[in-house]
C-alpha cells in the first residue's frame, strides 16, 4: 500500500543535500557557535557560509538572515519586527466593561 504524507505543518521530509550536510555538521562541527574556543570558532563559520547562502538564495544581506530554534521563536521575532516597523508604535488598549442596568433583572 502507498502512503502519502500531507501534515507538513508539522514536520516536512528533509531534502537529502540537507541530511547530508546535517550528518556533516553534527559529525565535525559540534562546537557552540558562541563559544571562543576552536571548536566554536570552527561552528560559528559554518554557521556564517550557511547565513550567506541563504541571504545569496533570497537576494538579501547576510544580516538580515536570522536564524531559530523553532516556529514558535520564529513567530515571535516576525511579530516584534512587524510591532518596530509600524510607523506608530500601537497603544495598549484597556477595555473594561459592566453590565448594563437593562440587563439586571429584578426578583
């Protein structure tokens, strides 16, 4: 039987040029991208060759390819981008309410 896979929201099957550069990574560049140490340094340019790649894919600056953890970061920094570009910063709105005497009924 063929099974065909449509939930791509929540997981898409990885393209195998980036499984494999994956296994590369997770096999000879473990270091913390923030770390000062060799390993690190060694993580950090990995990860700078693939913020240039993707920037040179979609025909952006380098700095303007930021990087994740997940949908749920990902989300919140479009939102708080969105909330600094608006040309107004929004107000906060406090919105209170009671009911209304026409509502009250007598016994």
């Amino acid at each position: 039987m063929q099974h065909s896979y449509f939930d791509h929201n929540a997981t898409t099957p990885v393209a195998p040029e980036v499984l494999e550069t994956l296994i590369s990574c997770l096999d000879q560049v473990y270091g913390n991208a923030s770390s000062i140490h060799h390993f690190g340094q060694a993580a950090k340019r990995r990860l700078e060759a693939a913020r240039r790649q993707v920037a040179a894919l979609i025909h952006a600056d380098s700095s303007e390819v930021v990087f994740t953890c997940g949908g749920t970061e990902a989300d919140n920094l479009a939102v708080l981008g969105t909330v600094r570009a608006a040309p107004c910063p929004p107000r906060a709105q406090r919105s209170t309410s009671s009911p209304a005497p026409s509502n009250i009924l007598p016994y």
